[in-house]
C-alpha cells in the first residue's frame, strides 16, 4: 500500500475525537478506513492512502450487515477486518418481513428528514421518522422541501409533531433556507425521506455540484421515482459528510421504544399526571391524556399516531424475543446431539 496521508481521513470524518476512539483499537497490519458505498460483496472506502474498493467480509461470518458510514479496518490486501463500534445507527425493521433490523446510515450526527411541503405533508410518516432519527442516537432536523413551490407551509403544525427538533422550510432551486441549514450542519448528516421529497436535489444542493440523479415528481400524485439507489457518502464543502439514501416506502419500527419516547414528548409528560400509573389513556378516571385532546391541547390524530407506533413496536419486540428463543433452541438441541454422539461413540470403543 501507498505511504499513509493520516490527513486524508479528515474530509470524510476522521475527527481527533474519532481517532483517539478507533486508534486503540485497530489491530497491527491494519488501517482505519470508512465505508462511503455498498455493493454486495464490495465497498468503496476511504483509507488513509485514498479511496480504493475493498472486499467485504461473507455475510456468515462476524462481521456482516456493514453499510454506509461505517468505521473498519483493512489490510494490505484491501480486505474488511473488523467493523469499528457504531456511535450511532439508523436502524428499520427489515424489509425482508422478518423480524430482524436493517441499518440505513452509521456514525450519523444529524438526521434530516425531508418531507416536500408543495404535497400533502403527513404528519404520521414525519412523526416516524423522528422516531428512527430519535432512537439512531443522532439529532433530527425536519426539513419541509420544495418551500417555493408550496402555497401554503405548515410549519406550525410540523412543530407540534417534532418537539425537540427544528423544522426548516427550505428550497433547493431558490436556495432559501439553505444559509440557516448548512450552519446547523456538523459531522456527518443524514438524508432520509419518501421518493418525490427532494433529497438528492438538496443534496446537491448543498454539497455544491450535481453528484446525486434527480428526475421530476409525477404532476398526478407528487410521487417520485427512486433516483438514487445506493446510500452514499460524500465530503460537505463546509467540512463534515452527507449520506444520501434511497427513498423509503416502508419505515417499519426495530427496538424504537426510547424514539417513540422523544417523538411523543409531550403525551409522555401529560402521561405522567395521570391518576393510575397504568393508564391505558382509554376511559379511566383522571386520566391526563384524554383530558388534553378534550382541551385542545393534544390532537386526536397525534394521540392515534402515538398509539400505533408503541402497539407496532411492541409487536415487532414480541417476534425478536421468539426468534432468539427459537435460535436458544436450536442451539440447545445442536449440543444436545452433540452430546448424545459422544456418548454412544464412548459406549461403543467399551
């Protein structure tokens, strides 16, 4: 390999920070690099000597499910070693169906979850994404796009879905909003949104040329073709990353409990004044929930959101803990098989 540059890593998020992090931990013969692109079996990557494509490791062995934004080490050879603890990951249920986690974006500062305001603004999808964005460890901006051709912005009512994050309006083509955006912007940040929100425009956007496909909406239904199709990872002018991902269809929850927790901030602190601690926030007495959407001060639809993502994910966690049940068993009973041939091999040397 070509003579390390340790100022190489800088553009792609070699912090000192991430350095006094990693560096203990990376084995002799081996050098830090970051994952900038997924392909199956190979990835493009980051490395000290500049950016080279390395072989991922089977998907059977230790190290598997690496995506975007993820910290390894390489060898002489350009072959994936290890996978350097996550500080933060995106994570969905598994499109698969089934009932594991799916990682969008690792290492991840800042989540910016797109939602084009010239369309139907759905507040359910928004508040879902806040939940992955809240449970990833990362800080959520929600960004209403296409803000010059929307007749009417509701950024109140997005507010109100998103305590504890800024909600932005923006525009790619005129620029507005992109001032405040970019100085808000720090380490590596994420985009995540439906097709048709503007994602890869404002990508580019910020990142100053045209790298990302775009192609226009559908004029019928505002609905967008999936025009990137790989999560990829890119230098910001500024100093910091981009990660643009593909449109999302389905954002199914995985382990999201302490997301939903900071997305429904403020259902979780009218919970607390209930007068039953297990309140259903049905029909019991006293209840401080059902007591605000009859004062006005929480919505009927926000508190039926709420409802169904704690319902989702408990589902969701109820089939992890049978599949880890079911994958004990089949452990248990591979020993136990195990066993009984040993002991018919001893009985029969008798």
């Amino acid at each position: 390999m070509v003579e390390n540059d340790p100022n190489f890593h800088v553009p792609f998020g070699w912090t000192e920070a991430v350095a006094d992090e990693y560096t203990p931990l990376i084995e002799t013969g081996r050098v830090p690099a970051r994952v900038i692109r997924m392909d199956r079996s190979e990835c493009d990557v980051a490395t000290p000597t500049g950016l080279a494509r390395a072989r991922c490791p089977r998907s059977d062995s230790e190290i598997s499910g690496l995506c975007t934004g993820d910290w390894v080490t390489v060898d002489a050879d350009l072959n994936v070693r290890q996978l350097l603890p996550r500080r933060s990951a995106i994570m969905r249920s598994s499109v698969s169906g089934r009932s594991e986690g799916q990682v969008l974006a690792a290492n991840v500062d800042t989540v910016l979850i797109c939602s084009a305001a010239d369309g139907d603004v759905d507040l359910n999808r928004i508040e879902r994404m806040l939940t992955l964005a809240w449970e990833s460890n990362a800080q959520p901006i929600v960004l209403l796009t296409k803000a010059d051709a929307a007749e009417d912005i509701p950024i109140d009512e997005v507010q109100a879905a998103a305590p504890g994050a800024v909600v932005l309006a923006v525009s790619a083509d005129t620029g507005a909003g992109l001032d405040v955006l970019s100085a808000m912007l720090d380490g590596t940040v994420a985009l995540i949104g439906p097709s048709g929100a503007g994602k890869s425009t404002l990508a580019n956007a910020l990142l100053g040329a045209e790298v990302f496909a775009t192609n226009d909406v559908r004029a019928v239904d505002k609905k967008g073709r999936h025009t990137t199709v790989h999560r990829e990872l890119r230098p910001l002018p500024g100093g910091g990353t981009l990660i643009d991902t593909p449109g999302l269809r389905g954002i199914g929850l995985y382990d999201a409990a302490e997301g939903i927790e900071k997305t429904f901030s403020d259902i979780e602190s009218f919970a607390a004044s209930c007068r039953f601690l297990d309140c259903s926030h049905q029909a019991e007495p006293g209840c401080a929930v059902q007591e605000a959407i009859e004062t006005g001060a929480l919505t009927q639809r926000r508190f039926d959101s709420y409802r169904k993502l704690v319902r989702e994910n408990a589902w969701m966690e109820s089939r992890t803990d049978k599949r880890l049940q079911a994958e004990r068993a089949r452990e248990w009973k591979s020993v136990m098989k195990q066993q009984r041939r040993m002991y018919r091999e001893r009985g029969s040397r008798r």
